[in-house]
C-alpha cells in the first residue's frame, strides 16, 4: 500500500468524431487541438493521465496522422499515459444488443492491444450513460473500470465526500470499478484560471483528507469548442494549468486510472441507477417539463440549496429520446433489425471475411452522435444521420447476400417493427427495404434504396424545442468576465437573423405516401405552415391491414379505412382502400388509392399525397429535381400544374427516383427546414424536401375514383 500524502489528479480526456464528419472536421480538429495537446503534454513526461479515441478518430489517424499515434505509442509505453477502451464506433452500450455491445469493446481491446501492445484495463463510456447491466457487459469484454459523472453518484444516494476515489459495483456476480467524475473540475478545466483550481485541490484536501480527484471529459474543449483554441494555445491555459501542476507536487500529483487502483482499495460498494451527466438528462425531457426542471435548478441556485436537494432531482433518461424524437426511435429499431439479420446471417456458412465486413458495417451503424440532440448530439445534422443509416443498409445488405445467395427475393413481414405492441409492415426486395406503418396513415416510414446505401426518406419533422424560447427572447450573454471564457453550455450565439420565423412545428411526423383530404384546394403556405385542413380525417388515420402477402415474385399490402368529408347538409361516408405493391426484380414502390363514396350525394374534394424526401444537399448542381424538363434546386419552392410524371436525381450519390402519376396533379414542393442549437449556437438546418400531388376528385354516390402512384429508384 502506498501512504496518501496529498491530492491525487486522475485525468481522463475524451477524444471522439462521429461516423460520417467531415474530412475537413476531422483535419482542423486534429490541427487545432488533439496535436497541440499531446505535444504540450509530450513536453511533461512526469504527468501521468488517460486517454480515450474513439475508432473513427483512430482510423482516420491511422490513416492520415499515423505520426501523431506514434507520440502516443511511446508515452503509453514510458508509462506516462494508459489508454482506455470503449465501443470501437462509440456507441451507446445500453441501447445495444448485449452480443454488440461485448463485439464493440473486444474490437477496441484488440486495436489497442495491436497498436500499442497493452491489454487496455478501463474504458470510456459513451456519454457517461450507464446502465445497470453495464458491469456485466464490460467484464465480460476484460473491462475493469470506467469513469462516471458524480451525477450517478448522487443519485444512489452518496454525498460530496464520496465523490473520491473510486467504488466497486457488480451485476450478476460481475464486478467493475466506478470513478466518480468531478463536476467542478468538468467545469474548471479550461475555462477557468489555473489559480482556481489549485484553490480548490487544496480546499478538497482540508475538507476531505488527501485524496483522489477525477477529471473526465471531451478532449475538444482543448482547442475545438468555440473560442477554446486562442484560450488553451494562444493565451497559454494549458502550458499554465500545467506548470502549475509541476510547481505544486506538494498539493497535487497527477496518476492514472490503473496505478490508483493498484495502490489503494474502493471506497465501498455501490449500485448505481440509469443516468448520465446532468446536462444529457435534462436534455431527454419534453419542452414543457424541461423548463420546469431548469426553472426549479435556478430557483434552488438562487436561494443556495441545490445542493441540498442534489441528490433527489434528476432529468429523464437517455432512452426517452426514442419518446421525443420518432426519427431517433426509428433509427434504433432500424439498428437492432439489421443486429438481428447480421446475427442470422452469421449463423450461415460464410467467410470469415465477409462475416467481419458486415459485422463492422452494423457497428459502424451504432455510432451515438445520430441517436439523440441536446446541445451537443447529432439528430438535427443529416450528414451524420446519413452515414449512420448507410453502415445499417450496408450491413443488410451484405447479411441479404448470404441468406439470399444473389437472388432475386421479396418479402412482407407483419411485426411490431417499433416495439410499441402495434404491427408496422417491412417490404424487402435485393434493392429495397420499405417501412409501412398501418397506424400512422399508412404511410411509409422509411424508404431505402440498398444499390447506393440511400435513405430516401431520413427526413427530421419540424419539432417544439425547450431552447426555441431563447430565439423567441432574442437574450443570452456573449462575453464573461474575469479575463475567463464561457462554458459552451452558457454561451448563446444566432448564426442567421430572423430564426423565429422559421419556427413553425408539424402536426405529425414526417412520412411519405402520407395523404390529406380536404374541401379546400390545399396550397404550399397551408403546408409549409403547417396549417393545412383535413376534411377526411388527420394524415395519421389508422388504416386496418386486409391482406399482406408475397408470391410470385410480387409482395401485395392492402389497407384500408373509412373517412367522413363534409358535403352539403350532412356529411359523406367515404371508403378508403390503399394498396401497394413491391416487385422483386424491379425497385418499384406503387401506391393505389381508391375512394368510394358510400353516400346519397356526389362528393367533390381534394386529395393531396405527401412525400418528404432527401438528397441530403439543399442547393448542389449535382442534386435536383425535374418537373416537365425544367430542373429546380431541392431548397426550391414552387407548384406545377398539370404533372403526371416527375423525379429526383442524385448525381453525387448516383441515383434516381422517378414518379408516374395515372392522373394528372398540381406539384407543391417546399424546403423543410429545422431551427435547432449546437456547440456553434442557433441555426437552421435543410432537413429534406416535402413533394405533394394534388388532385381533385369528383366522385359520385356509390361510384369509386382512383389515383396511383408509381416510385421507381434506379442507379445512375
């Protein structure tokens, strides 16, 4: 045993970029702060800390910046830094599959273990965001301990003198080392003077005895948060924290993770609730409570009691994000399909080379950044939701490749896809995969077209946010004092003027082949603000299923419902019937509607069809859309009349889906824009374009009229 002296510093830097960033994130991240930072730290060999890199940030260092894993190699192998395992794509581990959750640090260990020949002993946690089950998960992967935020800590009950050291938790007999992270320090470093910090380490140390302190957080705030790069290197924040480090070895020593357990034994045992950092919680709650909650925190700030109550005020939980964003939900069930036809696949006589090509390509799809939004969280970026949804389409449709062996194929499932007791219908062919959700208006989901790895329909829906109050306030500070920057998390920036205007919030989550009935010819503006009557029921109508089958190479889908529209002095019962009908040899999604009207009097209405589509692009030449040969930019605006046929090209992606009409239509087409917030502060993001064929319908009494609708997607 090793005789306490003084404060331990165990420093934990977290460096992550998502699947599916930027060439150009990844460079000026790497020049602007990972470099500089392990050079500074390089220059002190007797500091002693632990680091995490996420696998897409390793493989793009390996690739391009393999001189900077060099340095790392040799401080790893001086003893001056001990790297951390984690999920190699940085998933959340609780919202996988417990086979891949175990598979994502295994292929972390054995990267590491690879590179740098050491067996890593801890592992970062994606966003700190712990589940009961995770002891088990890491165990069994060789994981010894992980760092969690003091959050965790609090809520199972502790105080702030536990916050030290470490603790042992167990699940099932599996035990695992639980760090308590610092919240001051989270918040300290760097934003706040060196100075301050010292006064802290040794105000801890009189309180509390010497001890151990944990830091842990992203590496980023080191040079990539905004304003941090002239803060940490300009102005010298880390040259100085540092000196004052080696000036202080009375005060504060630094070590890592693995020599403090070495050297001293848990504090005790715990268990700890599902939680993350207080910030990821607050983030999970609907608007309205969300302000609650912070309401409360700032009263409790105010009068000096927050941390009396601490421990007994909590947000909502990670997977509650499934509850407030559809499109994160969907996403994840979208994962856990693929998980389960990868599992299957692999069961089957395949390579071994095959096996890890789609196995890789799943994990690549469970990269976190897509699945969830608060200030930092990629839902709202199109980019990242694109390059996660194209690793699952890959990894399907390689598992397609060896349960189908090349054939041409068609299939209709009737599950509940979205694990909410209602059934969805999944229509899959070699080139298609389509969601249908009878429920939700019949309409379609998800619509991907596996050749280019493409979802067509990965479009966000226009939502109430909590911070959307701070745009329609038009407040927020810029600047702190003290010579000090702000904390990201205070920092309000508007990137464009006039954000309130954009924010406008739909009555139903975006799909496609979604149809509206009014009496009223709908226009762009009834649509784009969201204000668009519906005289035959709302555009999420329940359709109940008639027939679901697949022969002949043919997949059939046939719903139907019943639909009141206002007509003279009573109103009309109208019989709706929706049939699709899926080709195995063609990519072809076709959509009849037929409309009976089982009244005494003709009936006159219009009949809008909705699809929301993406090329991810707003205003690339190279991405567009034709209606009676004349091209229009996806941000375009604007209505056709007279239209039976129009498409969307995808030059850069190498695609095409092209409408036929049986009967002529008005086309509206508008841009759908969300207002959100992130790390650079309040903008707007393309999310996709909504198309809507009009057409009026006159239909006498005990008649039917029919509208259909023929999607082809083809490659270029």
């Amino acid at each position: 045993m090793v005789e306490m002296s003084k404060i331990r510093l165990l420093i934990g830097i977290h460096n992550h970029q998502p699947i599916g960033n930027f060439d150009h994130v990844f460079s000026e991240a790497y020049d602007k702060c990972y470099l500089p930072t392990l050079e500074t730290l390089a220059r002190r060999p007797d500091l002693r800390f632990s680091v995490h890199h996420s696998g897409p940030l390793l493989e793009w260092l390996e690739k391009n910046k393999p001189s900077y894993l060099e340095i790392l190699a040799g401080m790893v192998e001086s003893g001056q830094a001990d790297v951390l395992s984690g999920g190699f794509y940085e998933p959340i581990l609780s919202s996988l599959t417990e086979k891949d959750a175990i598979g994502q640090v295994e292929m972390m260990n054995r990267w590491l273990e690879g590179r740098f020949g050491v067996r890593p002993r801890g592992a970062w946690l994606a966003e700190r965001i712990w589940d009961p089950s995770m002891p088990k998960i890491l165990a069994s992967a060789g994981i010894e301990f992980t760092l969690l935020d003091d959050t965790h800590f609090y809520y199972a009950g502790l105080g702030e003198k536990d916050m030290y050291g470490y603790w042992v938790t167990e699940k099932h007999g599996h035990s695992l080392a639980v760090f308590p992270i610092d919240k001051t320090m989270r918040y300290s470093i760097p934003f706040k003077q060196p100075e301050e910090s010292l006064k802290y380490f040794r105000e801890t140390a009189a309180r509390y005895g010497a001890t151990g302190i944990t830091y842990g957080d992203d590496g980023e705030k080191f040079g990539v948060w905004p304003e941090t790069h002239e803060w940490v290197f300009g102005k010298k924040w880390l040259e100085r924290f540092l000196t004052m480090l080696e000036e202080n070895k009375d005060v504060v020593e630094t070590t890592t993770f693995s020599k403090w357990m070495d050297d001293f034994p848990p504090k005790g045992r715990i268990y700890l609730p599902m939680a993350s950092y207080e910030e990821m919680m607050h983030w999970t709650l609907p608007p309205d409570v969300a302000m609650e909650h912070a309401s409360l925190i700032h009263k409790l700030e105010k009068e000096n009691r927050l941390q009396e109550f601490k421990k007994f005020l909590r947000g909502g939980l990670y997977d509650n994000f499934m509850t407030k964003y559809e499109e994160a939900n969907r996403l994840h069930k979208r994962m856990l399909y693929v998980s389960s036809r990868v599992a299957r696949a692999r069961e089957k006589p395949v390579k071994a080379a095959a096996a890890d090509a789609m196995t890789s390509a799943l994990y690549r799809g469970q990269c976190n950044c897509p699945y969830w939004h608060g200030l930092f969280g990629g839902l709202y970026l199109s980019n990242l939701r694109h390059a996660v949804y194209s690793n699952l389409i890959d990894a399907g449709r390689k598992a397609d490749a060896v349960l189908h062996r090349g054939k041409n194929w068609v299939e209709i499932t009737q599950a509940d896809f979205f694990a909410q007791m209602r059934k969805d219908v999944v229509v899959e062919t070699k080139d298609l995969f389509a969601l249908i959700t009878p429920y939700a208006g019949g309409s379609v989901a998800e619509i991907d077209f596996k050749p280019s790895c493409f979802n067509l329909s990965n479009v966000m829906t226009r939502r109430r946010e909590e911070y959307h109050q701070k745009i329609l306030d038009a407040a927020g500070k810029t600047a702190a004092g003290g010579g000090e920057i702000l904390s990201i998390h205070d920092r309000v920036v508007f990137k464009e003027k006039n954000l309130d205007k954009k924010l406008v919030f739909d009555p139903y989550t975006r799909q496609s082949f979604m149809e509206h009935i009014s009496t009223k010819k709908p226009t762009i503006e009834d649509f784009r603000s969201a204000k668009i009557a519906e005289n035959g029921g709302s555009a999420n109508a329940p359709y109940s299923v008639t027939r679901a089958d697949a022969k002949g190479g043919s997949a059939v889908l046939v719903l139907s419902r019943d639909a009141v529209v206002p007509s003279g002095a009573a109103p009309t019962p109208l019989y709706l019937r929706k049939t699709y009908s899926v080709q195995s040899a063609r990519p072809v999604i076709s959509c009849e509607l037929s409309m009976t009207n089982r009244g005494d009097e003709p009936l006159a209405f219009f009949l809008a069809v909705e699809w929301n589509l993406t090329l991810l692009a707003a205003d690339a030449l190279d991405r567009y859309v034709t209606v009676s040969n004349e091209k229009y930019m996806m941000n375009q605006a604007g209505s056709n009349e007279g239209v039976k046929k129009w498409t969307v090209t995808d030059e850069y992606f190498k695609l095409r889906a092209e409408f036929k009409s049986s009967v002529p239509a008005e086309l509206l087409r508008y841009p759908i824009e969300t207002v959100s917030q992130s790390e650079d502060g309040f903008g707007s993001d393309y999310q996709g374009t909504c198309f809507i064929a009009v057409f009026p319908v006159s239909v006498s009494a005990g008649e039917t009229a029919v509208a259909e609708v023929a999607m082809t997607i083809s490659r270029l």
